[in-house]
C-alpha cells in the first residue's frame, strides 16, 4: 500500500507509509501522477488495484479495512455520527479554511480579496462555536472512543489554530491537543512545514 503526500498538507490526516511528491516542484503535475490523480492533487492512496484520492475518504478506507483497531464503529449510529462529524469537518470547517488560505497565500497578490478572508473567517468562527458547544463534556467528537472523525478534525482544528481562529474555543483547542498528543500521531502542521524548511502560512 503506497501513500502519495506531501507534508504539510492533507496528507497528514492519514497515519501511513508514504511517498513523498514535492509540490514546490510541481512533481503532481508530472504525467505519471496525473495518472492516478487528474485533479493533480494529494494524498492518493493506492492498495493494489484501488486508488483513492481525498483525505477523509482514505482515512475513512483505512479504519474500515482494518477494522480490528476500532477507528471506525461497527454500530450504525455510532458510524453514522463519523461520518456526520467527518463532513462538518470537510465541509463547515474546511471550506472556510480553504477560502482564507487561497486569499492569503495560494492565488497570486492581484487575485486576493481581503474581504473574502474576513468572511470566511466569521463563517469559520460560526461553526467552530457549534463544534465547541457540542464538546462540552466530551472526549471524543463522534462517540465514547477514539473513530477516524477525530484524526479529521485535529487536523482541521490544527489548521484553523495556525491562523488564529481557534482563540474563543478553549474546548475545541484542548481537543485538539489531546488528539495530538496521543501516541503516534502525526506531525503538526507548523512541524510539519519546519521539517520541510517551509515557513507555515498566516493570515494577511
């Protein structure tokens, strides 16, 4: 089973082997990765004759194929609330994460909108504190133990910590820190661009 990544990315959501592919490069835009992923992005999984791309959906691939960790419940509603907190992740977190990061960092200066930062910033705070009211007396996001939606969501509370959006969520940064320090998990992002000699991205 290979992992194509590159760190500090998405890729660090999923606990594997890997392949390293150096964006600044433009190693994703070669022919032999746009083979296995058009959308010249990472990660790509590949296990034997399935390639999956999209963080979660891989991560989610990994609890359910080795299912004897217990990442991923075998209940029905339990499994239905991973994969509702997977989705709030990708969708009511992640989405405004993205906007702030393209505004900031990724599209070129004459491209950047300064107002599309700030609101995605509000619309990023707005589910944060639906998230922080839901962790009052909780451990774990989805149920009683540790499932995949909490490998999902430390990431992308990591994420929004790099950029100052988690200052009015005690919970949801305490989460995070337990995620984090439990064994083998993965880097955090702002390791993860120092071990890279890349300096981690910050708003304006």
């Amino acid at each position: 089973m290979q992992l194509y990544e590159f760190p500090p990315t998405r890729s660090i959501r999923v606990p594997f082997e890997a392949i390293t592919v150096d964006l600044p490069a433009g190693e994703h835009r070669r022919p032999e990765f746009l083979k296995l992923n058009p959308a010249g992005k990472l990660p790509v999984l590949v296990d034997g004759d399935v390639v999956l791309t999209e963080s979660v959906a891989i991560a989610r691939y990994l609890a359910e194929k080795y299912a004897e960790k217990g990442f991923l419940p075998r209940d029905v509603a339990q499994r239905a609330q991973v994969d509702r907190w997977l989705l709030f992740a990708a969708t009511e977190l992640e989405q405004p994460l993205w906007r702030i990061t393209r505004h900031t960092n990724l599209y070129p200066e004459s491209e950047r909108l300064p107002a599309e930062v700030a609101i995605a910033a509000r619309d990023f705070r707005e589910m944060a504190a639906v998230l922080e009211q839901h962790m009052q007396s909780r451990e774990y996001v989805a149920t009683d133990r540790v499932t995949v939606a909490d490998f999902v969501m430390a990431y992308t509370l990591d994420w929004a910590n790099e950029v100052k959006l988690l200052d009015e969520c005690p919970r949801l940064r305490a989460y995070m820190e337990r995620m984090y320090a439990r064994p083998k998990a993965p880097l955090r992002i702002a390791a993860a661009f120092a071990q890279i000699g890349l300096n981690r991205p910050q708003i304006g």
